[in-house]
C-alpha cells in the first residue's frame, strides 16, 4: 500500500487572534484509512497527543470520538489546500479548503478588505463587504461539508451534548485570516509608513484610530483624494480637465486643491509636510488604479490638474469612476452634465407637408431623419444645429452640459437621409425598421404618421356597440371582430382582411359592419359584396335572418339591375359577373366592398382581381379563412387591395419579404411581415385560446346552391311532364308518380349525370353542389382539415370519387359494398390521418362509426328524416373529438329541397318532432300544392 497524504485527512480550520494566527487540524476519521507511519507529513505539520475529542457526523447526528490528528499553521496550510482544490484530490473537506483560499485570494485582489484591530488590540486586515463575490460565497458555504466544520473539544462539557462548529463563523473566520495574511510583505512597510498591518508578527498596538474601511495600504493615511472635473477649458483640446482635490480623512471638513497643497515648502515634521506626503502616497496609489494620474506624478512643477483627451473622459464617464472608487478617490462631474444624447432615427413629414386625406396620394412624400434626444425629449431643429458645429466633446445646451462623442456627430451633421413614400413610411412605422441604403435601421414615426400608427396599433383596444338593428347576440370574439373592422374601415388605411376559421362569422360580422355604417352620414351607403355564385343564397338568407330590415338585390343574371337602389342595401353579385358588368357597378359610390371567399382573387393579375381594383369603394374588405394558400403572393395580393397599396409594389414586396421568408434563411424579416400585418389582418382560429371554448360543440349550416342552367332545364322539364300524368292519375298510382317525381328532381338537384345516368359524364361545371363542394374542399384543406362527405346514393359518390380522383385529391369510399374487415381497416386509415377525404353512403356510415378526425361533414343530399341525417353528423360529433365540428347540408336553392327544408323547420319549430318524408305527407297533397311545393323559383 502506497503512501497516503495529509489532504487524505479531513481539515478543519481553528481561529485565533490574530487572524493569521490561525491553524488547520487534519485529524484521522477512520483505521481505514491506513497506518499513521504510511502518511507523508510535511516537516512543519505537528502530532498531537491520541485521545482529543472531536465532534463528526456520523449517520446524521453529531458524535463525539477520540482521534489523532495533525496541526498545519495557515502559511503552510493553504498551499497544500489550493494544490488539493485545483488538482481535485485529497478529502472533501481539503478541497473545500482549497476553494476557499481561492474566495480569499480574489477578495484581496478586488480591494475588499479593510485595517481593523482584534479584541486583543492586535493590528489585522478583514474582508469587508464582498460585493459582486456574493453568489458565490452563498454558494461556497451551502457546500462546506460536516467534516470541514467539526469542533475540537479538550474535554465533554458536563449537561451539553456535543456541538458542531458553526459553518458560517468558521468559512469567514479563515476568510479573515487569508486577507490579514496575505496583503504582509516587506514592501508593506514602505507603502504605509509604519510596521503595523505590514509585518506578518502580532504588533500590539491598542494605541491606533483607524478610520473607515478602505483598500489595503490606506489605514495610516490621514487624508484621501477626489477629482473634480472642469467643463470648457480654454487651455485643454477637449475643453476637460480634472483637478486633484485634497480631503481629510476622518474628522474636520478641510478641503483644497492638491496644487496649492504640492507647490508648498512645509517643513519638515510639521503636520503639512506629513499632509503633502501623505496626498502623494494617495495619488500613487490611485495611479495604480487609473493610469493617467501618474503623469501628475512626473510634473516637477507638481501641477494639480490634468488636461484630458477623448479616450480618457469616456474612461472617467465609464468603469474607471468604480476603479478610483476602490482607490478611496471620488469623481465629480457638475451636476448639470447629461452624460450622452440618446438618438434615434425617425420618419417624419417635411416641413412643408400636412396629414393627408387619403395616406397613399402619390405626392406624399416623408423622409428618414436622425434626431438627438436629451431625456428623451427630441433637440429642435436650431439645437440640432448647434451640435453640427461642435468642435469639443462638451456642448452647452439648454442650461446644461452635454456629451457629445464623435459618432454622435456623424450623425446630426447627416442627419436628413433620405425620403420615402407615405406608404413605405407606414410599413417602416408598423414594423419599427427601416433600410437606409444598405443599413437596417429601427425608426420611429413622428407627427401624424405617429397618430396613423397608433390608431391602427389600437384597433385590437377599441369597442363598439351591437347595432340596432342586428337580430344576433354576438360572440365575445365577434364583437371584438366587429371593432376591428369599424376601426380599420373608417381609418385612413380603408380595409382590411377578414382571415378567421370557417364557421367563426365573418359573414354576421360583415352584416353588423354595414349596419354599423349607417348610423353616421360619414360611413352610411349600400355595400357591395362580391363572392362565388355557390354562396349568393346563403348571403340573401344571413342577411334576411340577422338584418331583415336591410334591402338586398342580386346583381346577377340577365335582369341584373341597379336603378333605384335604396341608400341603405346591400348587393350581392359574383366574381364572373362583376369581369362582365365593371362599367356598371363602378357607378354607384359604394360604402363598403367586401369580397367573399377572397382567396378566388389571389392573383393580382386575373380579371376579377382587375375588376375589383376598378370598383370605387370607401372602404374594402377582404373576407377568407385561407389568405395565404400556396405564397406569400396571395397575402401581398388581396393586402395590395384592401389597404390600396400598403404594402408596396410586389417586385419591392418579394425582395423585402417573399424571398428571405420563403427560403427560410430570415426569421428577421418573418417577424418584421407579422408586425406589418398584424393591424391589418385579422385571422383567429377554432383551436386559439379563448375562441373554440366559445363556439356551440357542433355547428349546423344550411349551404344554398343554386342550379346549373342544364340543372334549371331538365328539372322544369321533368316537372313539366311529370305534373301531367300526375293530374291524370289517382290513388296509389299517382303516390308513387308523386314518389318518382320527388326522387327524380333530388336527383338533378344533385348532378345531371345521375338522372341522365350517363356511364362516363363531364362533372365539373354541371352541378352548383359539386361547385360548392370545390370551394368547400379547397378552404378545408388548405387548413390541414379532414371531411365527410355523405350522400345516400351511391352514384352521387361514384361521381364524386371520379371527380375527386380527375382533380388529384386523395379519398377513399365505404358503402353497403363494402366488406366488414375493408370497412374497419379504412376508418382507421382515416383517423390515423392517411386522406383527408371520406365519401360515405348514408345508410352503411350513418350511424355506429367513429371519426372523430373530421372537423366537417358535407351532407350533399338530404334524407327527409332530420333523425338520420342528425345521426350521420354525430359520426364526427361525439366522444373523443376535441375540435368543433362544422356540418354542411347542401341544398338547391328555390327548388323542392329547399322547401322541404323549411317545412321541417317549421314543424321542428311547432313540435319538436322527428319527421319523415312520409310524415310531412308530401305524397297526399294536392295537385296545386304539389305543383307548388316542385315549381323552380328563379332569383
């Protein structure tokens, strides 16, 4: 067995008077540790006698034991100590030990230390207040181990157990033990005059006064030094000086300027003498701590003040103040010095410019500006002036002394750099940056650039009431949708977009908008809303259910018209006929544009797009739940509308944002596009926090469609002929005329193809349910969303899944062909998110499935049982969806569907019943009635 050390031991250290008296106790814990003749001992270290009693932890409670150890004075303790901690060997406690002489070395060389006298009346440095060391002493002592702070007892006190040292005395005793030890060298003597606090023995000297904590060296000191600093110059190059001062130490408030103090003669042994001394002891030592005082030093003539250059005044309004400090030496500045301008860069009108009616006008023009700040209160334009023609660092400005570095006047002698558009003005002034040439700057609006900002910035603060004549309760999220748009429309910007989930009311919110607009002559008008021809029903109906007092006309179709439109209406047209009818429509001064499904005009160059740049409105808004489908060029597109031209020209608008965001190499430039957008877009989804908690579980809507022109054909023809034998009939024959009618018109109402049963048909454009169904599909997906699509005939979904398969979107079918084991595999398919598209026949899907990965079903044709086509939406309306779920039932406006539809609504309404075709008793009504209820009305 080789040899152990004496770090293998435990240490504890044992405090004395004087502090570098003190000694380490290295004392044997165990026999395991081996025979006492295998340690190496250092020569100095001395055994004491076996049988002192020492307190140690052992399984958690104090304990008492004799032990051998050895003892190590503190000089040639602490190396060992050191040796130990940095080479991590040697017992915990050691190391510990070893830490903590590193604490005490780096306390002394920050100054931390101060002369005292020991109870005793012995001289002796101890640390003072350990400043930034803080955390880490915190940190030193929560790790002290119960074997660095063991007690050793000469004997058990009788009635008292044993006790542990306490851990906390014990780490500052040793602390104070290394800073008196440590700063004692020959050279001591020198420096302070006298043997005290120099000489390592124990000087008694219960005679001394000390005066206040300093820095090693000081306490013999009778006085200490300051620096006053002296603005405007006329001798200096920089206008600075600073004049060494000359302060008592302790007692008496004498104060003069080193100088006169220098230039004198004393003599010798008189208390100037030693005060003229004991000054240049001060200045040498504060020398150390900033070097440019010991050019005071080499004067002859023993000048008292020192012309500063550039470098050494930033030092002196820097880290230097803290150094001089430490060195018991005070800087002052004069009071009314504001140490640094703060400056910024600015958008600002010209001078000559006012706030503009319209913010886009082609005249208007701002520009880049640079302004200086003095408490953050921008200079004017003569005192920016004044500083242009600065020459030294310190410039007198309203009563007060300013800091002017050379940057600083780079910038103020440059200060107008460059103009921009009003509209540009305002992306930098949403954003907070700007590009000056190739430097990316943050600016700040000014004037009324400042206001525009804030008032769209606030949009999200401001509400409004209901308006009268709204027959809906809104939503929290919508009263606040409203706000938004009242704000954006009657701002200077003049629109928005509209982006929030589908079935959250956008269409309720636009409706409350125009009825908010007529209550002030400022904003009243008609409103002009441009959407699909799939939606011009369901417009007509929403408006007729929460607006019923407003005029509705339908610009669509051959009769199409807008001759004595009442103020107050609301027009509906579609995007194919607003590229037909633009001269026409541009004549009425619209209030309000809005386009609906707006994502059908995302390229700015498609004729609908072009119409409606040509439309004159007051203000416009875009509505969408999908304002971005493939690019940041459909966003730039409908924005480039809806805020007439925000957002710049789109070759501008790709190479500030679309580029570096689509290439995902900027994060910078995405965050600068959100802050751009933000007041200008308001997109809110089902899943946001505080939105879908507010939504109704599940959300039913009635999507009206109107027919195709080969649709509105074949159905009047067949009504028609069927009509005829139907009055020609009687009893059970003409029930089931009655019966083949009725199938054969929900049929053509469904698609041609299916009542032609056509074996290879064209789909597209034959059918306003399959047009709806497109629209429909597109938003669904573009959110990342999975459907349902329900029909009860099986040719409908054959048709579908043709259709579906011709335009590449991935779907599977489940019918009553379906085999059981197939149809298990595919609703797992489904909820495992492999397609997001399920055709599903209504009598094999219509109950006993779950699939609770859909956010929507589309009910394509429905079953004149409410019950059933209720029990087919609760396929994904049920235990384990966590989303809202959206149910759309198609129906062909003006047509038998749509009748009947009102017919259970009613009964629904009187009697809460659950009807069937049979039950509404559509095959026993007369042949007026009947010819009524299948009769095609035309809008």
């Amino acid at each position: 067995m080789g040899q152990y050390q004496l770090t293998d031991y435990p240490a504890m250290f044992v405090p004395a008077d004087p502090p570098r008296a003190g000694r380490f106790v290295f004392w044997r814990p165990a026999a395991a540790m081996g025979p006492a003749d295998q340690l190496a001992v250092p020569p100095q270290a001395r055994l004491s006698e076996r049988g002192t009693t020492v307190v140690r932890w052992s399984g958690g409670k104090a304990k008492t034991g004799s032990v051998p150890y050895y003892t190590l004075g503190l000089e040639d303790a602490w190396p060992l100590l050191v040796h130990c901690r940095t080479h991590d060997h040697g017992h915990e406690a050691c190391r510990f030990w070893g830490a903590a002489a590193l604490m005490a070395l780096h306390l002394v060389a920050d100054g931390r230390l101060a002369p005292t006298l020991t109870a005793r009346g012995y001289d002796a440095w101890k640390t003072t207040d350990p400043g930034p060391w803080q955390n880490q002493l915190d940190a030193l002592l929560a790790a002290m181990p119960p074997e660095a702070h063991a007690s050793a007892l000469s004997h058990s006190s009788p009635g008292h157990g044993p006790t542990m040292g306490d851990p906390g005395h014990l780490l500052s005793a040793y602390l104070d033990a290394m800073a008196d030890f440590l700063p004692r060298s020959p050279g001591a003597a020198v420096v302070t005059g006298q043997a005290a606090f120099a000489d390592r023995p124990a000087l008694h000297v219960p005679h001394l006064r000390l005066a206040g904590p300093r820095m090693a060296g000081q306490a013999a000191l009778g006085v200490r030094l300051s620096l006053r600093l002296e603005l405007d110059a006329d001798d200096s190059e920089t206008g600075v000086r600073a004049v060494v001062q000359v302060h008592d130490s302790a007692g008496g408030h004498r104060v003069e300027d080193a100088e006169s103090l220098w230039r004198a003669v004393p003599a010798p042994g008189t208390p100037d003498a030693t005060r003229q001394m004991e000054s240049l002891l001060a200045l040498r030592r504060a020398a150390r701590t900033w070097p440019p005082l010991a050019r005071l030093l080499d004067d002859p003539g023993r000048g008292g003040a020192l012309e500063l250059d550039e470098t050494e005044i930033d030092e002196l309004l820097g880290d230097a103040v803290a150094r001089l400090a430490r060195a018991d030496c005070a800087v002052h500045w004069p009071r009314d010095l504001v140490r640094a301008l703060t400056g910024r860069t600015v958008i600002a009108p010209r001078p000559e410019a006012v706030a503009p009616n319209r913010l886009f006008g082609a005249e208007q023009l701002l520009e880049f500006q640079w302004r200086a700040a003095v408490d953050d209160d921008d200079l004017t334009d003569a005192e920016m002036d004044v500083l242009a023609e600065a020459r030294r660092p310190f410039v007198r400005l309203r009563d007060r002394w300013v800091r002017v570095d050379a940057a600083l006047l780079r910038r103020v002698r440059e200060r107008r750099l460059g103009q921009v558009s009003a509209g540009e003005a305002l992306v930098c002034a949403l954003t907070g940056a700007g590009q000056i040439g190739e430097e990316r700057v943050e600016v700040h609006p000014t004037g009324w650039l400042a206001d525009l900002r804030t008032a769209l910035t606030g949009a999200a603060d401001t509400e409004v009431a209901s308006p009268a004549g709204l027959k809906a309760e809104l939503r929290h999220y919508q009263r606040r949708g409203l706000a938004w748009l009242h704000h954006l429309t009657t701002g200077p910007v003049g629109g928005g977009i509209l982006a929030d989930d589908m079935g959250l009311g956008k269409t309720l919110m636009l409706i409350a908008l125009h009825l908010l607009n007529q209550e002030s002559a400022a904003t009243a008008g008609p409103t002009l809303v441009v959407c699909p021809a799939t939606m011009l029903g369901a417009w007509e109906r929403e408006i007729a259910r929460f607006a019923p007092t407003v005029p509705v006309r339908r610009f669509h179709g051959p009769a199409r018209s807008l001759e004595l439109l009442p103020a107050d209406a609301i027009v509906l047209t579609t995007y194919a006929t607003l590229r037909r009818s633009t001269d026409r429509l541009t004549y009425t001064p619209w209030s309000l544009l809005a386009a609906d499904e707006a994502q059908a005009v995302k390229n700015a160059l498609s004729g609908a797009a072009g119409a409606l740049r040509e439309i004159d409105s007051r203000s416009r808004v875009a509505l969408t739940g999908t304002p971005m489908e493939n690019s940041l060029a459909d966003l730039w597109a409908l924005l480039d509308w809806a805020t007439s031209g925000l957002l710049g020209t789109w070759p501008a608008f790709r190479e500030r944002f679309a580029r570096p965001i689509e290439a995902g190499r900027d994060t910078a430039a995405a965050a600068r596009l959100a802050a751009l957008i933000s007041p200008l877009v308001l997109r809110r989804r089902k899943t946001d926090p505080g939105i879908a908690p507010e939504l109704p579980p599940k959300t039913d809507t009635d999507a009206f469609v109107p027919l195709s022109r080969e649709q509105a054909a074949l159905y009047e023809a067949v009504t028609r002929e069927a009509l005829q034998q139907i009055r020609a009939a009687d009893g059970i024959n003409r029930r089931g005329l009655v019966l083949k009618l009725l199938t054969s018109l929900r049929q053509i109402c469904n698609h041609p193809a299916q009542y032609l049963k056509e074996p290879d048909p064209v789909i597209a454009g034959r059918s306003g349910k399959i047009d709806l169904l497109d629209t429909l599909l597109d938003q669904i997906l573009a959110e990342g969303q999975s459907v349902l699509v329900f029909s009860q005939y099986t040719q409908v979904l054959d048709l579908l899944a043709t259709h579906l398969k011709r335009r590449g979107i991935p779907h599977q079918g489940l019918t009553g062909k379906t085999p059981t084991g197939q149809r298990d595999q595919l609703v797992q398919r489904f909820q495992d998110g492999e397609f997001p598209v399920f055709l599903l026949s209504l009598r094999a899907a219509g109950s006993g499935l779950t699939l609770t990965r859909a956010e929507h079903v589309l009910q394509i044709d429905q079953w004149w049982n409410p019950a059933v086509m209720d029990q087919a939406a609760d396929r994904a309306y049920r235990i384990g969806q966590t989303r809202p779920v959206q149910i759309h039932r198609f129906v062909a406006e003006g047509t038998v569907e749509e009748k009947v539809l009102q017919l259970l609504a009613a009964k629904r309404e009187t009697a809460d019943m659950v009807l069937g075709a049979e039950q509404l008793g559509l095959t026993e009504l007369g042949d007026d009635q009947l010819a009524d209820l299948v009769a095609l009305r035309r809008h």
